[in-house]
C-alpha cells in the first residue's frame, strides 16, 4: 500500500453503480478498499484494490484494519422484494450506509458520494422514496466537506455475473421504457449505470457546495462530458 495515495472506500462494490465505480476509481492513482460482506473474486485484481470483508452493523466493521479514507463512495442498496421486509430494506438502505459514513467520517474522510434515488424525499409516502430521503438527510449532518448525492431514474446495465437477486420489476421497466426513452422528459429516462458512475468521479473532485444533489438530468449531462 502507498502512503502517498489517497485513499478510497467504497462501500457496494458488486452491485450495478458500484462494479461502474470501481472500474472508475481503479483507472486512476488511488487506492481503494473494497468494503465488501463477503468474498467477491468476481472483482478481480487489482495492483491498487484491497478488498475488505467487514460486518457493517459492527462499531468498527470488523476486525480487520482498513486505513482511514480521504473519500468515500457508497452505492449500497436493495429491494424490499429482495430484502424480505421493510425493516430488512431499512438496514441496508439507511443504516448501513450511515454507519459506514460515520466511520468513515470519524476517520478524516472529508468527501463522500452516495446513489439514493429518484423522487427521495423525508416527507414521501412512498416508504422506498422516504428511507432515501431519510438516508441524504442524516448524511448531511455529519457536515462533509463535500457531499455528493446522486438520483438517477431507471439504471441500465447487465447484472449478470453480480451474484445478485433478479430485480423482476427493475427488467420490466428496462424493457418498456428503453423504447420510450427519447420521448421521456431528461430527468425521467433511464440511465446507465457506468454514466452514473462516471458523474459521480466527476463532481467529488469538482468545487462545489457543500452538499450538491445531481437528479438524473444532471447525472446524464456530467457523465457524458469528456475527460
């Protein structure tokens, strides 16, 4: 390990955004800590990835020393379909993720990036839409130098080869909106995964304010400007 890298965490690696982001993050001269709840040897290696096996209801993660993060990216998250219940979707979505930034927070790291969705909001009926709101608000108070908040629509992407549930609704929507796509409203149409991604690189190293939300127009904008 290089102690003049900065050093990454990110926290969902072997989901859709996160597989993007890694391929992202390994394209540059840092050193990133895969925080992972099991072993993933479909991440490949990497002279610049570590990955590390934690328990993200633990205070520490884990027993194993993972150095402090400059940043910190998060792309956990689920289904309620696929988690079982509310309570178990809440784990992941909220706590999981808050628990990581708190770590990492307390840690130095003083920029963070993290995938909610589109239409969160604290106050939301939708009980998906108000844990995401949930989750941004309480990231915002742990008063990151930066914090990057991404809301894409639809993602696209393959997820064969994840090891992860079929999202049966998630495949539905790609199969009926991808023709509709160009007819869509900018904020509304679906989005690539890797475009995601590369925003979300992007605006964690642009100047801006402390907390900058991008909707899935501004996503579709930043990932496409050329390096």
């Amino acid at each position: 390990m290089s102690p003049h890298m900065p050093k990454v965490w990110i926290a969902g690696a072997t989901g859709l955004v996160g597989r993007a982001l890694l391929a992202e993050l390994l394209a540059r001269p840092l050193e990133v800590h895969a925080l992972l709840r099991r072993d993933a040897p479909e991440l490949g290696r990497h002279a610049n990835l570590h990955p590390q096996r934690v328990n993200f209801g633990r205070p520490d993660l884990g027993p194993a020393h993972i150095p402090a993060p400059d940043e910190l990216y998060i792309t956990l998250g689920t289904t309620i379909a696929a988690a079982g219940s509310q309570e178990a979707f809440r784990e992941v979505d909220f706590d999981a993720v808050l628990h990581v930034a708190r770590v990492a927070r307390a840690g130095g790291a003083r920029r963070c990036a993290v995938v909610s969705a589109m239409g969160a909001a604290p106050s939301s009926r939708v009980f998906y839409n108000r844990v995401k709101g949930e989750m941004e608000q309480a990231l915002m108070g742990l008063h990151f130098k930066r914090l990057v908040i991404a809301r894409p629509a639809l993602l696209l992407g393959e997820r064969g080869g994840l090891g992860q549930p079929h999202r049966a609704g998630e495949a539905w929507g790609q199969r009926l909106l991808r023709p509709l796509s160009p007819l869509l409203p900018a904020r509304w149409r679906p989005i690539q995964a890797d475009t995601v991604a590369r925003a979300l690189t992007l605006a964690l190293h642009q100047d801006g304010p402390a907390v900058q939300v991008l909707e899935s127009d501004a996503l579709q904008n930043l990932g496409a400007l050329p390096s």
